[in-house]
C-alpha cells in the first residue's frame, strides 16, 4: 500500500526587476536651425534670365571665419559662382567654380575676415555677397 503524498514545493513568484530609466534625462535635441557646421546658397531657378529677380538665395550671407559655403545650381541651366566683381579687376582671386551645371554643387571654405562679392560669369547680373567675420 502506497499512499503517495504530493507535496508541491512553494516557490514564491519572484517577479524580474525592471529597469525603469531616469525621468530626468531628456531626449536629444537636433537644432537644424544652426549653422555651425557651414551655410548654403541657392542658385535658384530660372535664374538665367534678368527678370526672374532672384538669383543667388539668400544673396547675402554673413558667416564666421572657417565656414564653408555651399553653392547648389538649383536650375536647369550651367552657372558659375566666381570671386570679385565684373567692374573690379578682382576676378576668381578667391574662388572660381568654373561651370556648374544643373544640380550640381560648389563649395569653398573662408577662413579670411573680410566681404567677398561674387557674380556668375554668364549671367553677369547674378551677383552675391558672402561677409565673413
Ligand atoms: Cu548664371
């Protein structure tokens, strides 16, 4: 005779312990509104010819020293972006992107304090001005 006990061990329900991170730490923020890391202009389109009004966007940029501008030929057409004035015997001394075709880009780095006025060769009415403080 056989009298089988059952005994069922307790063991207590012992529930995994959650990681709760801090409430105090907040999300990273990403501030596209800074301009650290460089600046760009639009050619913008339509901008070959004179009674479109608009050329380089924004036509005027101030940056700090170091910065590096971007130019995009927003158009369909070739444009070049080149340091000086047509009236001034100072062209492409600085920069000179020779032809830039649709889509795309140039860039150049100023690491000179100073105001740089730049025009397209082709469109001699497209002009710009980059201040570098
Ligand atoms: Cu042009």
């Amino acid at each position: 005779m056989t009298n089988k006990s059952k005994t069922s061990a307790i063991i207590p329900d012992t529930p995994a312990k959650l990681e709760v991170p801090s409430t105090d730490s907040k999300p990273p923020v990403i501030d596209t509104s800074s301009q650290t890391g460089g600046s760009t202009v639009s050619i913008v389109p339509g901008s070959s010819a004179p009674s479109n009004g608009k050329y380089f966007a924004p036509e005027a940029i101030a940056i700090s020293k170091g910065t590096t501008v971007t130019w995009t030929n927003d158009d369909v057409t070739l444009h070049t972006v080149i340091s000086g004035t047509p009236e001034e015997g100072n062209i492409g001394t600085e920069f000179d992107s020779s032809y830039l075709a649709a889509g795309k880009a140039f860039e150049h780095a100023f690491n000179t304090a100073g105001t740089f006025d730049y025009f397209c060769t082709l469109h001699p009415f497209m002009t710009g001005k980059v201040k570098v403080q």
